[in-house]
C-alpha cells in the first residue's frame, strides 16, 4: 500500500495516464463530434462513480460545497469539451505539449488570489518549462497544426486546471479524494446527459462497427483517463500540494508526442532539446513544493 501511496508513484502513472488521453479524444473525434466526445466522457465517468457519489454526499461539509461545485466545473467539466474542440485543428502531441502551462497558471493564480509567495526556483523552472515548451510549439514537425485560435482553448483549459488545483488545495483538502472525485462527477452526469441528448447522440447512434470503437476509445478514456486519474490527481494534491500535483504536466508531453510518433507524426531534435528542459523545470518547480503547500493551508 505504501508503494501505491506514494507520491512519484502516482505521477508516473497520472503522466501515463493523462498523456495517453489526447491520442483518445483524437480517436475519439474522428467518429463523434467535440461536444459529444466532451460530454461522453463525462457520462461514462459519472455513470461509473454515481453508485459512490450519492453516498459520499455525505462526506461534503455543506459550507464547502460550494467550491466543490466551482471546482468541478473548473477541472471536470469545461475542460472536457475545450480539448475535443481544440483537436479539431491541434495535433494530439501538440495538445499534450500546451497542458504543460498549468504550473504557470497555478504561480499566477497563487500569487494574485491565494497570497501564495513562490520561491526564485519555482519561478525559473515554470519560465524554464514554459521554454522547453514554447520551443516544441515553434517546430512545425507535429503535422504542421498551429491553429492560434485553437491553441488558445487548450491555453484555457489549462488556466482552469491551474484555478481548480489551488481550490483543490486550500478548501478541499480534507476530503477523501474518492469522496470528492465521486460527488463532482455525479453532480455533472446530468448536464452532461442533456448535452449528449442535444448534440443527438442517441439518435444518431445506430452500434456501427466505427461507433463502437469510437465509443471504446472515450470510454477508455472516461474510466482511466478521467475517473481514476482525477481521484489519483486529488490524492497528490491533498498529500503534497498544487505546484507539486501539476508537475504531471510536465511529463505528459513526453507520453503524448510518443503516442504521436505511434500515430505517424515526426519527431525532431527540436523535440528532444524541450524534452530535456521540460525535465528541468520539474526538477525545479518541486523543489519547495512542502513550503507553498503550507502558504496554501
């Protein structure tokens, strides 16, 4: 059990995780539309943790749910339909290499609405990161995709990922990550069957042998990439802190542009050197992860 609570344990196998999860929704949206993939993958996920949401109810201190509610809507819910829409024009490995900026995001976000003070290291390896990451932007060897507007919904959705980690992280802590996990992605299985039921997505469903693969993809990408992984994700942040947990942003660009070779995009030098700078700014970023956790608290 120790081995499995551990805490380089559970980013590895987030970083596998969530960086396997955008060669999914690009599967995904090569069969369903981004709405539907997006609202899909939260379905499958609340249907698979509603059991355990309306129980863990109970575990939410009412004062609190609030923010459990403005949580899951930053993390859980918008996100989910940013990334599909962004997929349309981004390469999947491109859109691992943009999830990279929510470190920077939670420095930002810490600094101006949490009074969180980052040490001289955090901020280097944030820039130093963000540089690795720009670099990888600027080659054109992921298929070419460099749609700016698009772009920008990923850049979005990492600024939520940053704002739920830090709420996550100074209001939330105290609850059991599966209780919490399991009540956000129950408090969006309506909305999100409403969503499917608009797109026509039961209409339009008629068990091809392309649907159901398509279907295989996001469930996959629902149960693992989405319901464990963001039990695993509270858990981290709960036992270290927000900068810390959002250093599996760093490793995931590695995981997604080798799922992106797997898929035929070319991999250069360019890739490597910020490959290489991404790994230093994790090193430097979770240097004084225990201090910002207790400016958190």
């Amino acid at each position: 059990m120790k081995f499995w609570a551990n805490k380089w344990v559970i980013l590895l196998i987030l970083s596998l995780t969530w960086g396997s999860s955008f060669i999914l929704i690009k599967q995904g949206i090569s069969v369903y539309t981004p709405y539907q993939v997006g609202a899909l993958r939260l379905a499958i996920a609340g249907l698979v943790l509603v059991f355990f949401g309306i129980r863990n109810f109970k575990d939410i201190p009412k004062k609190l749910f609030p923010w459990v509610i403005i949580g899951g809507c930053m993390g859980n819910f918008i996100p989910m339909f940013l990334f599909p829409l962004a997929q349309e024009k981004v390469s999947s490995s491109m859109a691992g290499i943009l999830d990279s900026l929510v470190p920077i995001f939670i420095l930002l976000f810490g600094f101006l609405f949490f009074g969180m003070k980052s040490k001289w290291s955090q901020i280097l390896g944030a820039l130093v990161g963000f540089g690795g990451a720009a670099i990888l932007m600027s080659n054109e060897g992921t298929e070419g995709e460099n749609d700016l507007f698009h772009s920008f919904l990923i850049v979005l959705a990492t600024a939520f990922y940053g704002m739920n980690s830090l709420i996550i992280s100074r209001y939330l802590a105290g609850i059991k990550s599966f209780s919490l996990s399991s009540v956000m992605f129950t408090i969006w299985l309506g909305p999100a069957l409403i969503i499917l039921g608009f797109t026509g997505f039961f209409n339009e469903f008629k068990g091809t042998p392309e649907q159901w693969e398509g279907l295989g993809y996001v469930a996959i990408l629902a149960i693992v990439g989405t319901a464990l992984a963001m039990i695993l994700f509270y858990k981290l942040i709960q036992q270290t802190s927000a900068i810390f947990a959002s250093v599996v942003t760093y490793l995931m660009p590695v995981v997604a542009v080798i799922w992106g070779i797997i898929d035929g995009e070319r991999l250069t030098m360019v890739h490597a050197v910020g490959g290489i700078l991404i790994l230093l700014g994790v090193y430097l970023i979770q240097m004084n992860s225990k201090k910002v956790r207790k400016e958190l608290d």
